[in-house]
C-alpha cells in the first residue's frame, strides 16, 4: 500500500529505528537511546519536576511537573496522571517528559507521570492496578499535598497508555473510585483482536509496526487470556465494552493518525463513547504516523502540541 505521508514526516519516516518485540531488551535500550537524542522542551516558566514514590503494595513511581510560581499556591489547581506509550512492554516517564513539561508550563496544571509496571514481568492488570493506586493518591493525600482539585482530575495517555487511560475511566467507575473529569487518549492501543482494516493494511508504518501488536498483546495479557479470544477482560481491551458499558464515561478527546495500524480502533471507540452519549472529540490527523507529534521540527508535529494544549486548556478553563 502506497502510505501519503505529510513531506516533513515522510522526510524523518526511513531514519527512525524499527522496534522488534522479539528482543525486547534491545528495544528497550534503543526506545531510551532515541528519547534522550531528541530535543527537550524548553519551558518558558521555571517548573519544579519532582521524582517522588507512592507507597503501597507495590510502591508506584511517579514524576510531578508544575510551575514554580503555583507551586507555593494553595488554591487548588486541575491534574493529568500521564501514562506512555511502548506497547505496554516498554519505555517510562522519560518518554513523555517533553511533552509533560509542556503541558505544565503552558497550562499550569499538575502533571502526574506514572512508572507504571511494564509486561512480560508484570502482565496486566499491574499496569492498570498502578494507574488506579495513584488516582486514589491523587484524589486523595495527593490533592492535599499538591494543591489538586479532586473534581478537575484527568487522565492522558499515548498509545498502549492511551489504552490503559481508557481502561482506569472504567475501572474507577466500576470500582466507585475517585470519579475522573476527563480522558486524553492518544492513539489508544484498545483492541486485541487485531482484526481492523487499518491494523490488517497498514504495515511496516513509522513509530509503530502492526507486526510487533500481536507479541505486545500476548506479553500484556499473559495468562489472564489469549489475544482474540472470548476471555479478555474488557479492563485490558477496552474496545471489548459494549456500549452499555462506556455509558457515563467522563468527556473525552481521542486523537487518532492517518497511516497507523491502531488508527481504526482509536476511531471505533471514540464512535463507541459517542453513541454511549460521552461528550467526544475526535482529532484526526492526515498524512501523520503514529505519534507523530513525538518528531521535532515538523510544522503538522507542531500544530498536535498546540492542539493538545488547546484541548486541555478548554477542558479544565485554565
């Protein structure tokens, strides 16, 4: 299939590494090595970015970014837990930190990147498990703490963590924890059955290979249920839900890229939560691959940014 890739993106596409799941301590190694070679962001405020863990069984990780000037300002401000991408069985906080510090510095909320635990050593639902236990910190110790306002909490994810953010709206809600007042989900890795048009044609695509989805799925469902079949939890596949299920799910924006094999299944859920009657906003990109955004330079990269600041900054009123 012939991809029509915007020119600046097309211009990057052959330079950028090709991930293989089969060896997955290089790809782990080669995703840090790649993150750290491309340009911070530079903040126009002075923002406090602390490393701190929360405790519990097991202890999660997290990294806060805020503004300097809010950080001695006790008036309560609204908060995103931010959760990466990788296929669930790779990168960290430091995937997400450009973008985080964006977020902090031309927004003023709290930004709360999570160290969630990463498959094949911990299969889901640890990943989610990790996502819940610092909700409940944040809307709870965490508010107090933090200066956070427990009714302006959110949640944003890129990719396999846009997935995970799907599944914490439901699982917050099924379990009648703290309520979530928004959902960013980021080209959302939702569905284990591979079986869209976009994840069948779409292959050997920039940032993301749909030849690496179904070794992701088995490493993240690991023996809770084969990929495909009829056990998979919808916590783990979200796009399993019924529409039923999603009714009363907090607002969402989904963004979604053209020529990226998860493109149909972002779209579809996104359409889901509509008929279910969630406020949805969809963001399609044309001519972009999967988290295109993530590439410095590029006119079409900088405009999903400002999109996304846009997007946040409507939703929260700051």
């Amino acid at each position: 299939m012939t991809y029509h890739l915007d020119p600046e993106l097309a211009a990057w596409a052959a330079a950028l590494p090709k991930a293989d799941l089969r060896d997955l301590s290089a790809t782990r190694e080669g995703e840090r090595q790649t993150v750290a070679s491309l340009p911070g962001y530079e903040a126009g405020n002075k923002l406090l970015v602390t490393d701190q863990v929360i405790t519990g069984s097991p202890d999660v990780a997290v990294r806060t970014y805020v503004r300097a000037a809010e950080g001695d300002d006790t008036r309560p401000r609204p908060a995103l837990i931010a959760l990466h991408g990788g296929g669930f069985v790779f990168g960290g906080v430091h995937s997400m930190e450009p973008r985080a510090r964006m977020l902090a510095d031309l927004t003023g909320i709290l930004v709360v990147a999570v160290e969630y635990r990463l498959a094949p050593e911990h299969p889901y639902p640890a990943g989610l498990e990790d996502a819940f236990a610092v909700l409940q910190w944040l809307a709870g110790s965490g508010a107090e703490s933090l200066s956070v306002d427990p009714e302006r909490i959110g949640v944003w994810g890129e990719s396999a963590g846009g997935g995970i953010a799907a599944a914490l709206t439901l699982l917050t809600r099924d379990r009648s924890g703290p309520a979530l007042a928004a959902q960013f989900l980021d080209a959302p890795t939702v569905d284990d059955r591979l079986a869209t048009h976009s994840m069948r044609t779409l292959t050997g695509t920039p940032m993301w290979d749909a030849a690496n989805s179904p070794l992701s799925w088995e490493q993240y469902l690991g023996a809770a249920a084969a990929p495909g079949t009829a056990g998979v939890p919808l916590y783990a596949a979200p796009a399993r839900a019924a529409t039923a299920d999603v009714a009363g799910l907090p607002l969402a924006r989904v963004t979604t890229y053209d020529i990226d094999p998860t493109r149909d299944e972002s779209l579809a859920y996104a359409l889901k939560l509509m008929a279910a009657g969630v406020p949805t906003e969809i963001q399609h990109y044309r001519g972009a691959f999967h988290l295109a955004h993530m590439i410095p330079g590029t006119g079409i990269g900088a405009r999903m940014l400002a999109d996304t600041v846009a997007a946040v900054r409507n939703t929260f009123g700051v």
